[in-house]
C-alpha cells in the first residue's frame, strides 16, 4: 500500500497525538491512589499504545 504526502502527514499526526495520550495517561494513573481508576487509565494507555502501533504499521 502506498500513501500519498498528505495520508502521511495525517498518519504522522495521528501516531504523535495516540503517543501523547499514552504518555498522559500513564502519568494519570501512577498519580492515582484509586486501583479502579488506575486501572482504567492503564487500560486506556494500553489502547493508545495499540493504535499508535496499528498506525504505524501503515508507514511500511
């Protein structure tokens, strides 16, 4: 599959935001002393990560 310059710079900016989104999240959930809501900021890092990978997988 090849993507054209603008697919790759929407691909660029969508990994850069699901990158940031873990990076908060993670920092979400270590600040937090409620397991429950740790857990579900871990959770959704997790998801993050996942896509940002699944994107990436785009670029090859």
């Amino acid at each position: 599959m090849t993507v054209n310059l603008l697919e790759l710079q929407n691909l660029r900016h969508l990994i850069g935001a699901h990158e940031t989104a873990e990076k908060k999240l993670n920092f979400y959930a270590e600040q937090c002393s409620d397991p429950q809501v740790r857990q579900m900021f871990q959770q959704s890092a997790q998801s993050a990560s996942q896509t940002r990978q699944k994107l990436m997988s785009f670029l090859s």
